[in-house]
C-alpha cells in the first residue's frame, strides 16, 4: 500500500470510528499533539490541541448537545501527507429540536502514521439555523 493510499486509510478509519461510536478508536488515528480547528461560525469555533482538548471542546458537546450527530465523508481526495474529505454533516440540536444537513470539507495533515491537523469547512449559516429557537 502506497503512502497516500495509508493515509486515506488512517482517515478513513477515523469516519468509521465515529460513526461506530468508538471514542478509542477515533482518537487512536490521532497525533497526540493534533492541532484541531472548528470554523468560524460554527457552534465550537477555534483551534484545539490534544486529545483532552478535543475531547471537552468539541467531541462532549457534540455528543451531549445533538441527537443523531453525524459527520459522513462521501469521498477522499488524497496527495502527498494531505487528505481531503467531502462530505455531510446532520443531526438535531437538542434545545431546539432542529434538525439541519449541511456539507462540509475537512482537510487533514498526516505526520508519522498519525492525524496531526484538521481544518474544518462548512457553511456554518445551515448549523446556526439549527440552533436558533
């Protein structure tokens, strides 16, 4: 296997780890130092370092604030140690009972076999609406 086919494999198996609900597995494709980066506009905006930090400012909210949160790739684009993931988020915000689809773009950095950065794109105005009352 070629490195860039390892590499879309390593984010490949992050999507699944999330989908399966699979914490350890998720954050065993992760560099322990992973530089993680929610949009501007987003409900969890800013750049997070590390696994803890990751965990309390993004991954606990979204697992105790949504039902049914979901981040679905539908396809990977991969070049040297950048992946690149095109898919679609969706879920409903629990204070609000609304429910929004919206399609996003995550670029991942690989370093040494591991996730090392994560910048997400989405159109942040579709996830406001879900959270307004």
């Amino acid at each position: 296997m070629s490195n860039i086919e390892q590499n879309r494999a390593l984010v490949q198996k992050l999507y699944a780890g999330f989908a399966a609900g699979d914490l350890p597995a998720v954050l065993s494709t992760m560099a322990s130092d992973i530089e993680w980066t929610e949009a501007e506009g987003y409900p969890y905006a800013g750049t997070f370092v590390g696994h803890d930090a990751v965990v309390q400012s993004v991954f606990a909210k979204l697992m105790t604030e949504w039902e049914g949160y979901q981040a679905v790739p539908d396809s990977t684009v991969a070049e040297g140690d950048t992946v690149v993931a095109l898919g679609h988020y969706s879920g409903r915000y629990s204070n609000t009972g609304k429910s929004f689809r919206a399609p996003f773009v995550h670029v991942w950095t690989v370093r040494d076999n591991k996730l090392a950065r994560f910048i997400q794109h989405t159109d942040t105005a579709i996830v406001q609406r879900a959270l307004e009352a």
